[in-house]
C-alpha cells in the first residue's frame, strides 16, 4: 500500500512513519513517502501516485486544505485522512468536504491510526479488484464477439506481454456444476500454476478461460488429470496471428468444450479430437414422433428403446456436436407437444432437459429424458384409461362423416379427440371391426353409391365429392369396396331406375 505524509514537522513525520512500519496487518506491506508541505507532497504524488495521503492542516507554502482539494481534483480514488492539534470544527468540516474519511487529533492514537489504515487499505484493494474484473469483463465480451472494443486487448498486452506472441486459450470447465464456486476456483489456480509459466485467468459463464504462452501440452503436464482434478474437463487450441485472432480462437475453443458431451471418458480436448466429424445431417423427424406416438400405451420398454436407438453413441460420434444438440432440441419441442395435449403434462418439467449442455454426460441428460418421458407415458394412460371410449370413438366418426370429402388422416382424427394416436388406433378398430382406412374408404364409398344413383353425374365428379382427387385411385377404391366399376355400378342402377318409371 502506498502511503504518502505530509506535515511540517519532521519528528512527527519520523514518529508516524515508524508506527506505519509497525502496523498489526502484515499484508498492508505499507511503501512509505514523506513530505514537509503541500507542495512538496503534490509534486511527489505526481511522480508516485498513493492509495493513502495523511496530512496536517497547517503547512507553509501549500497547506492542507488546498492539498486535499488538489488531491480530489487529481487523484480521486486517493483515501485521504488528516491529523491536526486544532480541535477546530472548522478545519474538521473542510476536511470531509474534501472526502477525508477521517480526522485524528495530536498527539495521534496508534490503534486509531492503524484503524483508519486499514480501512482504506481495504478501500484501496476494492478499488483495484473493480478495476481489475472491469478489465476481464471488458476482455471475456470482447472475446465472445460482444463488443469491438480493440483497445481492451492491447491494454491486456500491456498488462499480460505474453499476449504479444504465440499463444494458447484454454477452456477450463467442471460439467454439470453450473456455476465456478471456491473449490473450481482454487483447482484452476493450481492447475495453471503448475505450469511454470505466466498465465492471465477469467471466468466466463461457468467456465474458465485461460492463456498462457503457446505451447501448452496439457496432457504432459497432467498425466493424472481425472484423478488430480475430479469432473474437470479442458479444451484448448491455438490463437493465430490473424485479425481478431483472439476471438477465433475462443469461438474454436468453445466448440470443442461441448464436444465434451460425445467423449465421456477424455478430460482434454483439442481441434484435431473433432476433425474428422461431419456435418452432412439430418434430423430423423419421422423416428422421433413414432416414439412419442407411444406414449399412452404404457409401453415403457418400448420408449426406452426408442430412446436409446435414436441416441446410438455409435452414429452421434459421426457427426458434430450440431447432430446431437439438433436432435435433442427435437426431441425437447416433441415431448412438450406431446405434454401439451395431455391434462396434467405440464407438470412435468421439461425445462430441465430442454439442453444437453447442463448436464455432465449424454448418459445424465437421457437418464433424465427417459424419466419424463415415462411420466408423460403413465399420464397420457391414466387420462386415457379414464375417459368413456364409447363416447370418444362416436365423436371420431361424427367427425370422420362431416369431413370425408376432404384429405383427413388418422393423426388429424386421434387429435380432434385428444387421444393418443397409437392408442385411439387401437381402439377405434376395437369399436368399428375396421381399421381406420377402412372405414374412411367404407363411408367414402356409401356417399359414392348414393351419388351414382344420379345418371347424369360423372365419374370424376363423384370421386372428388366423396375425397379423391385422382379418378384412377377412386376406381380402384370402389371396385375394390363394391365389388365393381362405378360405371358398371351407375349404368345397372340406371337401369333398374328406368324400369321401375316403366312399371
């Protein structure tokens, strides 16, 4: 702490400075200035800037009033205490006008004086830890790519000259923690201590950033990392010497942290881990919604498989960590329609799963798919074991009569009633003895017959009227259905017709 005296006589200035010598607090470690008047003491502070000024009141030249206004006008984060022999209001008020955060009297208190010290020691260490974190903060959103601020990074040069050169970012994490609490803090110390090298260490969300002088081979230096570190995990690569080099490296370096979730087993990842993965990928929409389908069946097991099938480690570790992360999203949006249309499915937290990246394996985030995903499967059969099939089985017909002209499927039916589509499946053949394209076909064809009875209607206006926009598809429908062709079929009843106005 640097501490500059100011009083004009000089066996108090010795006697002040000998007790400051003797503070209680070894870490204060006070770097002690003398000055005989406020002159003196402002031309030192210019060449040697203080954390702490104690001054008299009376001095020639410059006094103390004039000193301490100067000192606000010029160093404003300077602590100022003043000693005087005057218990005079007066001085006392001009000196907190000033900011002085103290006023001793002659002669001076020892404990008293190592009170106020220490206390703007501690001001003084706040103030720099500010300005310090200010600095990282500044630096982490210039890396994230949320600020241009390019002066940050050559006030970190300055700060850190390693940064000047070759260099390497590091990615410290501990998944599925969250947060960096003491003890991530303290292992990331010592693990970047032990590489013998200078090192500028910031947080950054839930993870530590790191850089040091290129190269760092993390796996030399840490052989035994798992067993050093529990949960740790690192990603690093190299920062090049391009523009914006330093945020490349960073998005590079972040990439390959979340590549983490495919390698359960490795603690250090680097960019040559994850070259060869492809990005040609498409998300299996289809198998996803056959296993959503399920739910309600209480078909459990089948759920589960569905689930492990659709997360094959063997495929996910082909592609990069984007197949996973878009799989997942999917599979979170499908559950939730699926929780939606079930009385009660909100209640089912979906939210913990929405994302992979909370957890500290695949296996701990599908662990905890499969259980909400089971849960949404036990609600959708309780509500549907509860409801009267008799009654929802005549509402799907209704519907089903009302709207057969146009192009209806069993997934827009099975949701009109708000049943799960492999179960009103089931049941719907149960209730009818038909499966459901029978059935749509059988009601089709009736209204058909009914239309061919007139002899002046054509085919291909038939079969649009009852659903089918291909003449050929509803040919084959009803001789299939009837037994012949709608011509065969409108050319007897014409003729039946006919002989009946005969007779």
């Amino acid at each position: 702490m640097k501490i500059l005296l100011a009083d004009d006589t000089e066996l108090i200035r010795e006697g002040l400075k000998s007790m400051l010598l003797q503070l209680p607090n070894p870490a204060i470690c006070p770097e002690i200035r003398t000055a005989c008047n406020g002159a003196e003491a402002l031309s030192l502070m210019r060449e040697h800037p203080v954390d702490l000024l104690i001054t008299d009141i009376r001095m020639p030249d410059v006094d103390g009033i004039e000193l301490m206004r100067q000192c606000r006008l010029q160093w404003a984060n300077t602590s100022i205490v003043v000693i005087s022999g005057y218990d005079d209001f007066k001085y006392a008020q001009q000196a907190i006008e000033y900011g002085a955060s103290a006023y001793l009297l002659k002669p001076v208190d020892k404990q008293e004086l190592y009170r106020v010290v220490e206390k703007a020691w501690q001001s003084a260490n706040a103030r720099r830890a500010t300005i310090v974190n200010t600095s990282y903060s500044l630096f982490v959103n210039y890396l994230r790519g949320e600020s241009s601020n390019a002066g940050i990074l050559e006030q970190m040069k300055r700060t850190y000259p390693f940064l000047s050169g070759a260099c390497a970012l590091m990615l410290i994490g501990f998944p599925g923690t969250g947060y960096i609490g003491e003890e991530q803090n303290r292992n990331a110390s010592l693990l970047c201590n032990r590489l013998g090298r200078p090192f500028l260490c910031m947080e950054d969300r839930s993870e530590i950033i790191v850089l040091a002088p290129y190269p760092v081979d993390i796996r030399k230096y840490y052989p035994n990392l798992e067993q050093d570190f529990h949960g740790i995990c690192i990603a690093y690569t190299m920062v090049g010497r391009e523009a914006d080099a330093f945020k490349t490296a960073y998005q590079q370096v972040r990439n390959i942290y979340v590549h983490r979730l495919l390698y359960p087993g490795k603690n250090v990842l680097c960019q040559e881990d994850i070259a060869g993965m492809r990005t040609d990928f498409t998300v299996p929409h289809r198998k996803i919604e056959q296993m959503t389908e399920l739910t309600g069946t209480a078909a459990d097991e089948a759920l589960t498989k569905r689930l492990s099938e659709l997360f094959d480690r063997q495929k996910l570790v082909q592609y990069s960590i984007g197949y996973t992360l878009a799989l997942c999203d999917t599979v979170y949006r499908a559950m939730r329609q699926t929780a939606l249309s079930i009385p009660g499915g909100e209640a089912v937290d979906l939210e913990r799963v929405k994302s992979p990246l909370t957890f500290a394996t695949m296996r701990e985030y599908l662990v905890n798919v499969n259980e909400r995903l089971l849960s949404l499967n036990q609600l959708a059969h309780t509500y549907m074991q509860s409801r009267n099939d008799t009654y929802v089985m005549e509402l799907a017909i209704q519907y089903i009569r009302r709207n057969y002209p146009k192009p209806i499927t069993l997934a827009m039916v099975s949701n009109e009633v708000s049943l799960n589509y492999a179960y009103f499946s089931t049941m719907f053949s149960k209730y009818t003895g038909k499966t459901f394209s029978e059935y749509l076909r059988n009601t089709r064809m009736e209204k058909a017959k009914e239309l061919l009875r007139q002899p002046d209607i054509s085919i291909a206006e038939v079969a649009a009227q009852v659903g089918y926009e291909n003449y050929k598809s509803f040919y084959r429908a009803f001789k299939d259905a009837v037994g012949t062709t709608p011509v065969e079929y409108q050319q007897k009843k014409y003729r039946i017709h006919r002989e009946d106005e005969k007779q």
